[in-house]
C-alpha cells in the first residue's frame, strides 16, 4: 500500500466531507448513528480562539515576529501566517507560573535589547537576516542551558527554563497544531480509514499530524 | 424515602464490568435496573470534540492554571488535558484522603472509563491464577484458568478484540479479529530477537479492544488515534457502543443516571441483600430499590466503599468484613520506567494512519525455569515510531532549513515502557475517612497504599531488560529510563474485596458473591487475589459475564 496520493479523494476533503465520505463508503453495513454525528459535527465549533491573553497587541506582533524567524515562511506559510504570537501569549498567560511569566516577558526585552547592542536597530525594525543571525546566538546560549539541566537535572528541575526556549517551544507547539502547521507543513487526514504498517518514503515528504 | 418498583437484578455502576453485568443478566431474561452515580453520556451524540481538529482547542490540548486548580490530582500524569476534560471526575465534589500519595484518576459517567480506556485487552493464565498458592503469598485465587476460558472467548466475540494467535503459555490465545500488525521499525526489532534470549524474548502486536471487522452496531476502526475523546464509529468497545445497546435491545433494562448508591440494604434474618439506597445526586432525594440479586461494579474502590457503608448493624466494618480482609490488598500496576533505541536502516520507510495500539512483549521472568530474586514478572507495551517535530524543541536550529526538516518525520524510535506485578500485601488498605465528606455529606475514603521491595527489585530488570534486548538487536543511542511510579497511575487498581476458598481469609467465593450475602456479587475489580501484570479489564469482564451466568442459574433454583 502507498500512502494516499493528491488524488485520494480524502486528501482534498475538509473534515465535515471526510465523515461524510467515510459514512457514505460505509453505508448501512455497520454504520449506526451516522446521523447524529452528522448533528454533532454541524454544531461543533470550528474556530480557534484569537484570545492573546494579557499581551498587548504590540507584543503579540512581537512574539509573531520572533516566532516567524524560528519558523519563516519556506514552501508552505510561517509562523505568522499561522498566528503563532497569540497562541504564545495565551499560553503564558494561562498556563505558565509567575515566575516563569517574570522570565519569559524579561526575555521579550532582552532580545530586543541585545539586537540592539549587536545590530543598532530594534527588533521589530530589524531585517529578517540580523533576527535570524540574533536567534542563531540566542538558540545556542539555550542550547547549553537544556544540556546543563539535563546533565544536572536535580540542581535545576526548580529554575526556570532559559526564556528562549520557552518561545521556541510555544513557536513549535503553536505552529505544527495550526491548520497551516498540520495541513500544510504536515499532511493531517482526519479519518485515514486504515493502517499501512510499512510503506515508501521519500526524503521531504511531510509528517502526518496527529489527531489527540 | 420513596419507594420504588422491583427488579430482578440491580448493578450498581456503569463502566466495563457494570456494562456487561447489565448486558448478560437482561439477556437472560431479568429485568435489570442500571444505576450510574454520574451524568449520561450518549454514543456519538454526547462525543462532543470527537472531530475537533488539533488547531480547534484554544490551549491546543494543554493545560491551563485553571485546569491544574480544579483537577489536583489529574494533573500529577497526562490525564489532564484540553481535549477530553469532561470525561474525568470533578474533584472537588468527590475528594479522597491520601494517607500515602495513591493516584486516583476516575470517570463518574455512563460508560465510567470504558471510555477513555487504554483498551489492551490479555488473558491470564495459570501462571497468574496458581501463582499465590505456589509462592505462599496471600490466599489462592478460588478458580483456574480452564473455569474463566469458556468465558473469555465469550466477552472477547462480542467486545472485539484485535490480536495475534501466539502460542504462549503465559499469555492464552483467544477469539481474535485479525490483529493490527507490527510496523516495519517493531517488526525490525521482533525479528532481531527471534534468535536471541532463547527466543523468549517476543515482540507481538498490542492486543486491543478496537474491532478491525465491523461488529453489530459498529464500524471497524478507521485508525484516527483519537480513541479517548469516544469514537464517532464506535470502533473500540465501551460500555455505550458494546454492551449497552445489547442491553437496551431485550427491552429489559432501566438506566438511572445521577443515581449515588449509598448503601446495600440487607436483611439479616434472611441474610440476603433486598435492594439498595440511592442518593439522587442532582435532587438529592433519596429512594429505595428492591432486587433479588445485585451486581457491584462501582469500580475497585467505589465497591469496597459501598460495602463499607452497608449492614453495619450486623458488622460495624460493613458487609463482607466478617474475614478482616474487607479494604486490604489493595493493588495496581507500577510502570514508568523502561528503554528506547534509535533504529537505522529504515529511513526510506514510514506508516500510514493512527493506529490504536503498538507492541506487547509478554512476561519472560520467572517462567520456563527463570528464576530471579523477586517474585513474578513484567511486561512491555510501547511502539516504534518515526520522530515528529517535537523533536525540534532540544534540537539546535533556528530558520527555513530546520523549519522544513522539521516538517518531515525524523528518525525511527523504538521505546516502550514496563507494566510489572504488585504483590497482595495486606497492610495495603482502604478506609472510611468520617472527618472529610463528598458534595453530598458523605464520608470519602482514605488509600493508604504503598509497593515494596519485590516491586523495586523487579523494577531493575524493568529498566534493564529492554535496554539489554535493544542492544543484543542492533539499536543505537540506546537510554534506559525510570521516571518513578505511584500506586494508581496504572489505573488498574485491583483488591480490597477478594475473593478466596475460605470466608475466613476473603470476601467473595468463587463465584463472586459475597460470602455474607450470596445475591451481592462483585465483579469489578476489588474481586482480584493478585495482580498479574497484564492489564485486568478483560479479566473482568470475563468474571462478570461468568458470575452473571451463575447468578441466574441459581435464581432459577431458588437459591438466592
């Protein structure tokens, strides 16, 4: 078996049409409440939330910035593109601990402060060459930090993570569980209908995006 | 107090074994009344993220302050998450006391965990069921694996079960639909074992309750991995897309949702339970209902706790305490710890689609002339996978390049992690704890709860054994871990309830009743002697449609 080509006609359904299609394939052969999920699918939300949390919109415009330059825009769409900043924002805002939100809106500042030391611009006005050459330092510097800890894990496990990767981890999280992290830069089926324990891959194809 | 109708049979629980207890008495003709403490939760219509896509929940499946504020103990493990929230028990009405910290992760709804279940489904063998008599620990269980086969073949027919015929002593062959294969990376390290440790070493696909033939009612699974959020297909057996409509189909049975059981109701001049009291959760009003007989499955703890609270004129311990073993012997499994290995040469291959389950390498320990310093064994569940992007979190890169090679599957990781036995222990015990009360004023129970040291020993070979087999078989950057384990984070508690040869030194009988109370049988799993270490809820159902069996016959002799 090969994986599902562009015309596989699941490939091109939305999840509304996969259900269907699966439904309709399906039939009366074993297919019991087909109409209720239909009901259930009609009624389900189909819309993220654009809730930012306590950022302001300059800030999310910042935290897109910086998540774009960890993800830009290649053959498929960036991270802004995806809305990542926002998705940031909301997550320290509701998910991470004081302290943690202390170090992660101090790291906002000192990134923009350290492009201005190296570049004499601000963040927002830099070129996407003078971030990403920036982030190279900045990733390398948490790099370390991640292998410290887990050379050391017990000294550590109560610190803080380093602030940037805090952001690189909710850029990655934020972007590969967007629809244009999962459809585009990933291949995201929404009912594949049967398991292929072994077929062809080559170099460049995209992960599947998992469902839960 | 309202009175209320009389049934033949109440069975007090929703969940697996209450699902079947309900499906296999009004199948033979009693009328049943089912009683849930929890809300309702209908098939497909109630599944309400089911066809959620990831980018659909604002925290993408994560944790909030929130969440963590209202779920203390959920939080402890991957329970708590965004996507399926609603199926877990709100712990501030239902609080427990932790005498030592005990993991207690429950479902009060209709189905109760059948629906998030994680749906491996093993025989026991006699290895398990003779293994208190040889070792001299705890009692005998009171059956054999001959007396449960018969029954085993009967709930895996109807619940569906993918697995493979393996031929091995300690892990029974059953009524399997076709299996959901090994991958290419696990039939990779399968073959590299199969001439290795004596061949006892066996890799085989995980056998789980996911029909891959469609069964009455429901499709075969379509393998979106999205199994805990309930399935719009109704692929993986739950109570609601298994036993339930079988249930409903005699037109025998009644469902109360809502419905807090508080106490067995017994006559002690018959010595026969005559009913149950219910708690309405929502009204608060109480009723009493009258069977001939009645069927506890209110899950491990609930049951023990039930029996507690009940004929304590006659036994101020409860119903079943006359043996001194009522809340003793508490179990579970302990796991978190085990190995992954990087696999080479697979690179130009992948897989495709979600499917439900990964591998099982059986118990090897202690069998076929093995002989260790600890008692019992272990064994593994895990799968190989290719790397997603996730992997980019600890990796050094920033930019188009690395966005793109993280878009595509990384490298093949071959990890699993161990399920080991606990050992029956008396001292482990379960408590009414009368200075702390539920929502609805009634006195919670206290776990106190520990493992020993032949679960330390065995948990080194745990972490060594795989790390040991995936060297012997070619895997690179090979890392054991243990991340450590505490009783309940299996959820598979087991005990306090047992049954036994003797109503000095147990509860219930072979059959599941209790000694002091033949028409009371309990079939979830507070009825476990030992613990094995395959995953119990087949074993329950197993027991339950085998002790629903024997109920009715001895209705119809009048011995009841």
């Amino acid at each position: 078996m090969i994986p599902l080509s562009e015309e596989d006609p699941l490939r091109k359904l939305n999840r509304r049409e996969a259900i269907r299609y699966v439904s309709a394939i399906l039939g009366g052969v074993a297919f019991t409440g087909g109409t209720q999920l239909l009901a259930v699918i009609e009624t389900a939300s189909a819309a993220g939330s654009n809730t930012a949390g306590d950022f302001t919109t300059e800030q999310i415009a910042f935290l897109d910035e910086i998540a774009d330059t960890i993800l830009p825009a290649t053959k498929t769409p960036g991270a802004k593109a995806a809305k990542v900043g926002a998705f940031m924002a909301l997550m320290v805002t509701d998910g991470y601990g004081p302290e943690e939100q202390r170090v992660f809106s101090d790291g906002m500042q000192r990134v923009d402060s350290a492009m201005r030391e190296q570049a004499q611009v601000s963040f927002m006005k830099a070129t996407p060459e003078q971030r990403l050459a920036l982030l190279v330092t900045l990733d390398r510097e948490a790099k370390r930090s991640i292998d410290a800890r887990e050379a050391n894990p017990n000294q550590t496990k109560t610190k803080p993570a380093h602030y940037f990767r805090m952001m690189k981890e909710l850029a990655l999280l934020g972007y590969f569980t967007s629809e244009i992290g999962c459809m585009q830069a990933q291949r995201y089926v929404e009912t594949p209908g049967r398991f292929d324990p072994c077929v062809p891959y080559s170099p460049g194809e995209p992960s599947w995006a998992s469902h839960a | 107090m309202v009175q209320s109708a009389k049934y033949d049979a109440i069975v007090v629980g929703s969940g697996i074994s209450g699902g079947w207890a309900a499906k296999e008495l009004t199948e033979k003709g009693l009328r049943v009344l089912l009683l849930e403490r929890g809300r309702n939760v209908e098939h497909i219509k109630d599944y309400v993220n089911a066809v959620k896509a990831p980018w659909e929940y604002p925290h993408r499946g994560g944790r909030t302050h929130a969440m963590e504020e209202a779920y203390p103990v959920l939080k402890r493990d991957y329970p708590l998450n965004e996507k399926n929230l609603a199926f877990w028990v709100n712990e501030k009405d239902c609080p427990y006391t932790e005498v030592k910290r005990f993991d207690w992760f429950r479902g009060y709804q209709v189905g109760g965990r059948s629906l998030t279940w994680g749906r491996q489904s093993y025989r026991w063998s006699d290895f398990d069921f003779e293994a208190n008599a040889k070792d001299g620990i705890a009692v005998d269980w009171p059956i054999r694996y001959q007396e449960l086969a018969p029954w085993y073949d009967h709930v895996e027919k109807h619940a569906g079960i993918a697995g493979s015929v393996e031929g091995m002593a300690q892990l029974p062959d059953g009524q399997f639909q076709p299996a959901m294969p090994l991958n290419c990376g696990e039939e990779l390290i399968a073959r590299r074992l199969k001439n290795k440790f004596g061949g006892m070493r066996r890799v085989i696909p995980g056998r789980i309750a996911n029909a891959t033939q469609a069964l009455e009612g429901r499709s075969a699974c379509q393998y979106r991995k999205a199994c805990w959020l309930g399935c719009p297909f109704g692929a993986y057996f739950s109570t609601q897309s298994s036993t339930l409509p079988a249930a409903a189909k005699t037109g025998k049975l009644t469902l109360k949702p809502w419905s807090i059981v508080t106490e067995v109701l017994y006559d002690k001049d018959r010595k026969r339970a005559t009913g149950v009291r219910v708690l309405d959760a929502v009204t608060d009003q109480w009723t009493d209902y009258q069977a001939k007989i009645v069927f506890l499955c209110a899950s491990t703890l609930n049951s023990t706790w039930l029996l507690m609270r009940s004929a304590t004129d006659v036994w101020p311990e409860g119903l079943g305490s006359s043996s001194g073993e009522l809340g003793h012997n508490l179990m579970d499994h302990h796991f978190r710890c085990g190995a992954e290995g990087t696999l080479e040469g697979l690179d130009d291959k992948y897989y495709y689609g979600g499917r439900p389950t990964g591998f099982y390498i059986p118990r090897f320990r202690n069998l076929f002339g093995d002989k260790r310093e600890y008692l019992r064994g272990f064994g593994y569940q895990g799968s190989a996978d290719r790397k997603g992007w996730a992997r980019a979190v600890k990796e050094l890169g920033v930019g188009a390049a690395f966005k793109d090679e993280m878009s595509t599957p990384g490298p093949w990781v071959f990890g699993a992690t161990a399920f080991g036995e606990m050992l029956p222990n008396h001292a482990n015990n379960i408590g009414l704890d009368l200075t702390k009360k539920d929502k609805w004023g009634l006195p919670v129970l206290k776990i106190d709860c520990a493992t020993g040291e032949n679960e330390r020993l065995m948990r080194k070979d745990m972490v060594f054994d795989l790390a040991e087999m995936l060297e012997e078989a070619g895997a690179k950057q090979v890392k054991s871990w243990d991340v450590g384990s505490y009783p309940g984070m299996a959820i598979h508690e087991m005990g306090t309830a047992r049954m036994g040869r003797d109503p000095k030194t147990s509860v219930l009988n072979a059959h599941n009743q209790v000694w002091d109370a033949p028409n009371v049988f309990i079939t979830d799993g507070s009825c476990m002697v030992s613990s094995a270490c395959q995953n119990p809820s087949l074993t329950y159902m197993a027991l339950t449609a085998r002790a629903a069996n024997f109920a009715v016959n001895e209705l119809k002799r009048r011995n009841l």
